[in-house]
C-alpha cells in the first residue's frame, strides 16, 4: 500500500541488512545480505527468508542483482577486502545454493557497487570499488578499468540507463559523474529530415556531436 503500512519478516537476523534485492521478473523472490556475512533468500515476498550459502564465509556482501528474467541468477558483490587471491564479485545460477567467483583479474579492492546491462546480463557487468569503476564484458573472466575522466575516488553507487547506455556514479567527496554510452549501440533515425531512417552507430554519434561543436565554435 505504497509503504502506508508495514509488517516484520518472520526470520530475525543477529547482525542488521546490509543490502536487499526483489527479482524483477518474479516479485516473491528476495535476496538479502547482513553485516555478519549471511546470505538469506525468500520465496514468498519476504515473509519467510531461509539461509542460503554465502558467496564468501563470512564476508560482508555490499550489493545484490538479480537477472532481469531469471530469478535463480544473482550476482553478488564483497564489500572487503579478501585477500589472495582476489574474491570480490560472485555469481550463482541456482537461486543462491552455490556460487561462482568472476572476480577474473580484478585487484583486492571492495566493491561497493553494481549493476548490469538487461540486455547482455551475463556478460556486460559494472562495477563501483574503492578505486572507480570496472567494467566487463565476458561474464568476469577479465574486468577493465572505466575511470577516464573520473576521478580515482571510491565510488558509492552506480546506475545505468539502459535505454540510452548511460552509466552514472556517485563518488565519496567528488560528486556525481556520468558516462555517455558505456555500451556501444545502433540507432535509427532521420538525421537529415528527409523521411528515411538509417542507422548510426552511437560511435559515429558521438563523433558527429563533436564535430558540430567544434564547428560552432570556430563561428564565434
């Protein structure tokens, strides 16, 4: 009832949420991670939550996605250091029972933010740390770091826009920053108004954007 009322789950915890996350294409699986490393899941819309394996024993999960249509797919992140080798971005394909490292060649850096792009949800995945942002495009075997233009600052949290393939980051200290298209994209359009359609490649947007202001420029 847009939050006019609320009502306990019925699983206490001795250590407080860290982070919680409902599955976007099933309302009544929910995911949740607690400061004393617990990993709890429910199957009923967060009336009941049961213990599931953690992604790391012990370790404090900073942030929980869930596939966009598959509800038993959930990417988790460690808040901490984990010492070598790495171990700081998981994956499981069975609803939380096992786990996965893709940490892939990332540093021992927490990671404190996630998300994933809906349209390649197993392989393009972005991630905040306490050293900017990383990006992969393989699933995790290997992570890039996205920090052109950024400052190297710790980055609390992340969102993309999947529509226009906008990545946005909230920094400790350095404001809000943005990335304009993370992920390569075709669009059709009429761009010189004659009734035709065609398609660019948001590279070539881009370009074309610069070169419209230089010229601007050059005219004042």
């Amino acid at each position: 009832n847009s939050a006019g009322s609320w009502t306990a789950a019925t699983m206490s915890t001795s250590s407080a949420i860290t982070y919680i996350a409902e599955a976007p294409s099933n309302g009544n699986i929910v995911y949740a991670a607690t400061s004393g490393g617990s990993f709890i899941k429910s199957t009923d819309g967060a009336v009941n939550f049961s213990t599931m394996t953690a992604p790391l024993a012990g370790a404090r999960v900073s942030t929980i996605v869930v596939h966009p249509t598959d509800a038993n797919t959930v990417f988790a992140a460690i808040g901490v250091f984990s010492g070598s080798p790495s171990r700081h971005v998981y994956k499981s394909t069975d609803g939380a029972s096992t786990w996965t490292s893709i940490t892939g060649n990332l540093p021992d850096i927490p990671v404190t933010a996630m998300v994933i792009d809906p349209t390649a949800p197993t392989t393009t995945i972005m991630i905040g740390t306490d050293l900017g942002v990383y990006i992969t495009r393989d699933g995790g075997a290997t992570w890039t770091p996205f920090n052109n233009g950024l400052p190297l600052t710790a980055i609390h949290d992340l969102k993309y826009n999947a529509s226009t393939g906008a990545l946005v980051a909230a920094t400790h200290g350095r404001g809000v920053w943005r990335a304009f298209p993370i992920v390569p994209r075709t669009i059709a359009y009429d761009f010189n108004g004659d009734g035709t359609r065609s398609e660019k490649h948001t590279s070539e947007l881009q370009s074309l954007a610069y070169l419209v202001c230089r010229l601007l420029l050059e005219k004042k």
